[in-house]
C-alpha cells in the first residue's frame, strides 16, 4: 500500500519540477523530500523519477502515481466543503423521534423554524410509540427523539441523556352539556359516579386515571375504549363518557367538548429531547435541541396567556 503523505510529496515535486523547490514549498530539507520519494519508490517496486542534467521527469510510474494522487486530492478537496456545509448547518440530514401528542403540538413549530432556517438540511420524523422510539435512539435510526414521563415511572436509563423541555398537566374533558361543563375545576372525587372513556392498549394515560381514581376512592367504570384522541373527544361530546387528556393532546379541542383543570393535584407528564449519551451531537441535532427549548417556552407562554 502506498504511502498517501509521500504521493501527496510527488506531487508536490512534479508540480515544482525539482525537489529542491519542492522542499522550499513544503517547508523541508531536500533531504527529507529525497527520502520520501526514495521510500515511495521502494513501496512501488520501481523507479518514480528521472533524474537528468536539466531536473527531473516523472517515469510512467510516476505520471500513474501523480494521476492517483490529483484524484486523491479533488476528493479530499470535496470532503472539506462537505464538512463545512455540515458544520454550517447548510447541508447534511438529521433524524428525530416523536409520539403522536408532540407530534401535532410541539414538534411543527420546532420544524417550521428549522426549515425556515436551515433548508439545506434533510430532517426526517419518525412517530412511534415509547419502546419503538428508544430503540431507533439506540440503533441510531434516529438523533434525537421527543419522549415523555410521569413521576412515578421516570426515564432510568444511563444510555440516553434527557433534557427537560417543559410539563404537561392532564385535564379533564367533559361534554359541553355536563353538568359541570361550567366549572373552572373538578375535584375528582365529584366523578365517582361518571362512565370513562378510556384509552386502549395499556396507554399511560389509561394508568394515569386508575391512579386518580384510586386517589378518589374509586374505580373507573369504562363506557368506551378509545385507539386515538379523535375517538376520546367524539365519544365525550356525545356523553357517552368523560375522560382525562394531557393538555397538549387537545390544543385543538371539538366545540361540543369542554377541557377543564382538576382541583385535585393534577398528574403532569414530562416532555422531554433525548439522545444517546454516548453519541457526539451533529451540529444540527444541537440547534434543533435549541429550537424544542425554544418552541416549548413559547407554548407555555400561549397557556399563560391563555
């Protein structure tokens, strides 16, 4: 295998058309550039240079070598640019992960800006639930991925690194025609004798309830088991039931539902950015933490205001 530093000193020689100008080019003595070419030439098996009265030729060798290594160098030359496209947020692709609820709340602000921003990056979204998302975080299918908490059942693992980008409390949804669809709040043990639509599948927010009912000394008595939000808010404006919700998974509530504060303490979910913690972030995976934070502040902000 030939050495790719003594090519690149060939060069150098064929361009200036002797060693002793190539030497003063590079910044070494004629003897060091002469042991490099000698070295070169035992690694080819054959001579590389000419040596006559007027300077140097290069042999068919040589000229084959100088070819190669020209090559070399538009390449070399190409993967500069690109690192520097990468590094300036101006190209390059980022990967990132997120479940329904942020999906269609937070996550379209944080890509409205960085698109706006940087159009030269290729951002891709997978939506999934929280198994599926961690593990394309651990199979580097994705950079970055929205995740989410409660209290009770924190994010534990040493590989991923979280960064808290704000709360979601849970509401109550009742239909607009409730008897208490006028309240500010609702202690949950006013909801003793209510019908629940639930959602299906071991949701976590099927647990959050059976832990705010058990707080109010009953047991959830289910009229519906919903797949989807859609289904929760059809089903409650119909009063086939009342259910509970995350805030941001009815920012866009139907009109005949009604979304109000629990008087009792409400469950909060944690939104979350995570990351492997041994993975070195792209440039773009670190502005596009820097826009979640962003994008977050700004929704809460719109509920305070709210």
């Amino acid at each position: 295998m030939l050495d790719t530093t003594r090519m690149f000193t060939l060069c150098e020689v064929a361009k200036h058309g002797s060693i002793t100008a190539a030497a003063a080019a590079l910044g070494y003595t004629t003897s060091a550039v002469s042991q490099q070419i000698a070295k070169l030439e035992k690694e080819a098996g054959q001579p590389l240079l000419e040596r006559h009265a007027r300077g140097i030729m290069l042999t068919d060798a040589g000229r084959s070598v100088v070819k190669h290594t020209e090559r070399i160098l538009v390449e070399l030359e190409a993967a500069d640019a690109e690192l520097a496209e990468i590094r300036g947020l101006r190209a390059g692709m980022l990967a990132i992960g997120t479940f329904p609820t942020a999906g269609s709340s937070l996550l379209p602000l944080v890509v409205k800006e960085f698109k706006t921003h940087h159009p030269g990056i290729d951002l891709r979204v997978l939506s999934g639930r929280f198994a599926q998302l961690v593990e394309s975080l651990r199979r580097r299918e994705t950079e970055l991925s929205l995740l989410w908490d409660y209290e009770w059942n924190r994010i534990d693992d040493p590989l991923l690194t979280c960064h808290h980008l704000m709360n979601d409390p849970t509401l109550l949804l009742v239909s607009e025609k409730h008897r208490l669809a006028d309240r500010e709040s609702i202690r949950i043990t006013e909801l003793r004798d209510e019908s629940w639509v639930v959602r299906a599948d071991d949701h976590p927010v099927a647990h959050t309830l059976e832990r705010l009912c058990q707080q109010g000394g009953f047991t959830p008595r289910t009229s519906f088991l919903a797949h989807d939000y859609g289904e929760v808010q059809a089903m409650v404006g119909v009063e086939l039931g009342v259910a509970i919700a995350p805030r941001l998974a009815v920012l866009n509530p139907r009109p005949d539902v009604r979304s109000i504060p629990l008087a009792t303490r409400s469950p909060q979910r944690r939104i979350l950015i995570a990351h492997l913690t041994e993975r070195r972030l792209s440039p773009a995976a670190q502005e596009a933490i820097t826009q979640c934070m962003a994008a977050a502040r700004r929704l809460e902000e719109g509920f305070a205001d709210a």
